[in-house]
C-alpha cells in the first residue's frame, strides 16, 4: 500500500490541472544518443590516423604532443557535452541546456582546428 503511494503522482485539489506531459525533445535525445555513437568511431580513428602521421611524415616535434592533447581534450569535451546535453534535456534544466550549448562551443572550435589546422589535414 505504502509503494503504491509513492509512486503515483499526487492529482491537485480542486480543478487545478497539471501537466504531466515531458517536454524533452525526443529527436534531439535521439541525435545526442547517435552522436555517442559517432563520437566512438571519430575518435578511434582520429587516435590512429594521428599515430600514423606522426610515424610516416616528418611531423614537427613542437606540433606532434600538443596536437595529440588537443584530441584527448576534444574527447572530454565531447563526453561532457553529450552527457549535459543528454541530462538536460531529460530533466528540462535551462542552466544545464545553456552550459551544453557553451560547450557545443568549443567543440566546433576543436572540429575546425582539427578539420582545416593541423599540420597534416
């Protein structure tokens, strides 16, 4: 008896209505989801395509560790973008949606500079 209590929603007095509907957008979970998965596969080759640069080119020596922390940095970001994104969409929290924009931010910042300004592109 006492579960059942917990778990229902409490209706208002009066004729008060509620609105029990989410207003989390489905599409948008559904990009974040795919992008975890993109995310996953981007990064493994980005790693190895940088690895392999670094062996069969004569890649600066000055360039070589910042640009691979840059990649470990873009990946963290990346983790903490989708995972703000994600749980602020669900709980419908405006100051979380606001931090996973800033971070979506400089995640494209990382995406030209490894897309167009890298030693080898």
């Amino acid at each position: 008896k006492h579960l059942r209590f917990c778990l229902l929603p409490q209706m208002p007095a009066g004729n008060q209505k509620v609105d029990f509907l989410s207003k989390a957008s489905l599409p948008l979970q559904i990009l974040l989801f795919f992008n975890g998965c993109y995310d996953f596969l981007f990064f493994g080759a980005t790693i190895g395509i940088h690895i392999w640069k670094g062996v069969e080119f004569p890649y600066p020596r000055a360039r070589y560790g910042p640009e691979f922390v840059l990649i470990f940095a873009f990946l963290f970001i990346e983790i903490m973008r989708l995972s703000l994104g994600s749980r602020g969409n669900k709980t419908e929290n405006t100051g979380t949606m606001v931090l996973f924009l800033v971070l979506s931010l400089f995640s494209i910042l990382a995406n030209v500079f490894l897309s167009f300004v890298q030693v080898y592109v």
